[in-house]
C-alpha cells in the first residue's frame, strides 16, 4: 500500500470514528471502532455476560454506547498520588 492510500484509509478511519461518536446506539463494527477491542472479544464478552447487548432480529446485535462506556470504566485504578493521599488523610491513633 503506498503512502497515499494509507493516509486515504486512516482519513476514512477517521471519518468513520467521528460518526460513530455521533451515534447513541453502535453496531458491532462501530463498537469495534468505538472501543478499540476486536469484534471476537466483543462477542465473547457478550457471550459470558460481561457486557450488555440488544438483539432485536435474533441475529444482529446492538449495544448502547453508555454501556460500553461503563464497562471500559468499570475498575477504575488508582493513581500511586491518589493512594498516598489517601493513606495521608487516613486518622491517625
């Protein structure tokens, strides 16, 4: 692939990310874009009940975007400067 049809498939890349952020509910190709995992782990996550999805037809499946959204942030881990103030904070006895 040769520099211009590299930086033509990121720009459509691009264009692609900023419609799917428009978007309140994602297809399984824009909640691959949206979240960066790839459709397999999607799918397994799904399967195992760990994320959320809708499966209106039977076939396809849909995900809310506020749902992904709080699975990427459901263990959230704290900063060392968090912990240590944390630890400061704490009563002393």
């Amino acid at each position: 692939m040769n520099d211009l049809e590299q930086k033509i498939d990121e720009l459509v890349k691009l264009i692609r990310l900023q419609n799917t952020l428009q978007k309140d509910v994602l297809d399984i190709e824009d909640a691959v874009l949206f979240t960066g995992y790839k459709k397999s782990t999607l799918y397994k996550k799904c399967h195992v009940g760990e994320l959320a999805y809708y499966k209106p037809s039977g076939k396809k499946i849909f995900f809310k975007k506020q749902d992904l959204q709080d699975f990427i942030f459901q263990y959230r881990i704290k900063s060392n400067k968090e912990i240590r103030d944390e630890v400061n904070n704490e009563p002393k006895y």
